[in-house]
C-alpha cells in the first residue's frame, strides 16, 4: 500500500490503545504530570481527566491547548472549565473572567408578619401550582424581606401563608 507523506494515516491509529478513553493514546501519557509535547503530554493513561478539571485529556491538549496536568492552565485564578464556559481564554493570564462583572435585578418579596405567628412563603410559575420555598418564619410585629434571584428561576409569583 502507498503512504501519504504528510497527511493523518488513520491505519496506523487503529490499534493504539486509549485505554481511559479520553482520546489520547496511552503511549502519548507519559504519566509524568509535566506536559511537553501533545505526544509526551505527562497525564496518567489509565485516568481520563487526569487534573480533576472537568475536561479531557484528550480535549485539553487536541481542543483547547490546555495543561491535562493543570486545573488552570495560565495561572490567573480561574480553573480551565470555568474560563471556556464564560468565554475567556484558559491559557492567556491576561484573559481573565475578574474583568467582567454584571447587575441583574433581584425579586425583592415583602410581608407583614405579626408577632410570633408562624409563617411560610410559596413560589409558583403559573398561580394553579405553588411550591413551598421556605417554611417557618417567625413573625416580629414587622416586615419580613426575601430577595430572590431572577437567574434559572421561572417563579415569578410569590405569597405568603400562616403555617
Ligand atoms: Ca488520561
Ligand atoms: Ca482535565
Ligand atoms: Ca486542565
Ligand atoms: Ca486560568
């Protein structure tokens, strides 16, 4: 058979075993925890996420060129997963997620709530269901405030009840 000077011989990759899974060859993990090379990458051959980082060794070195070894890779103080997944680089310092914050409005939830009654405050997406969201407030002759997080919450409704 020819070989292609140049190009990716598949034939030759085969056979090779990965034996993690997690797209590097074992013979490229050198187990060494110190990465030269994405042939001598120094991450463990029988652990598929070697750093504990929540990627790949495979996906480190092949994806994002970062360190298999290092749960953050340039050193900023951001871990490799979270840099990726708000957007910054996980192997520039100088591209870091400290530089990015952002205001988001609140749910502020008020009641009055008599002196030592007990109390308890619902939450609902469509006024027919309500969940219980906290139980056992006792009142002071005052007003109670809750703030409530409008991220990744489809509560809009609130009430409160005497338990
Ligand atoms: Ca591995
Ligand atoms: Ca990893
Ligand atoms: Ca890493
Ligand atoms: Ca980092």
């Amino acid at each position: 058979m020819q070989r292609i000077v140049g190009a990716v011989d598949v034939g030759a990759y085969e056979n090779i075993s990965d034996i993690d899974h997690d797209g590097l060859p074992d013979i490229y993990e050198t187990g060494t925890e110190i990465y030269v090379s994405a042939t001598s990458t120094g991450s463990k051959p029988n652990v598929a996420d070697s750093d504990g980082d929540g990627i790949l060794d495979g996906v480190e070195v092949n994806i994002h060129g970062t360190n298999p070894n290092l749960t953050d890779s340039d050193a900023d103080g951001f871990d490799d997963l979270f840099e990726i997944n708000t957007g910054f680089s996980p192997i520039s310092a100088t591209s870091t997620p400290d530089a990015l914050s952002t205001i988001r409005t609140a749910v502020e939830f008020r009641f009055n709530a008599a002196n030592g009654v007990n109390y308890r405050i619902e939450g609902s997406t469509d006024l027919q269901n309500w969940d219980t969201i906290e139980t056992g407030i006792i009142g002071a002759g005052g007003v109670v405030t809750r703030f409530y997080s409008t991220e990744n919450q489809p509560k809009r409704y609130f009430r409160v009840k005497r338990n």
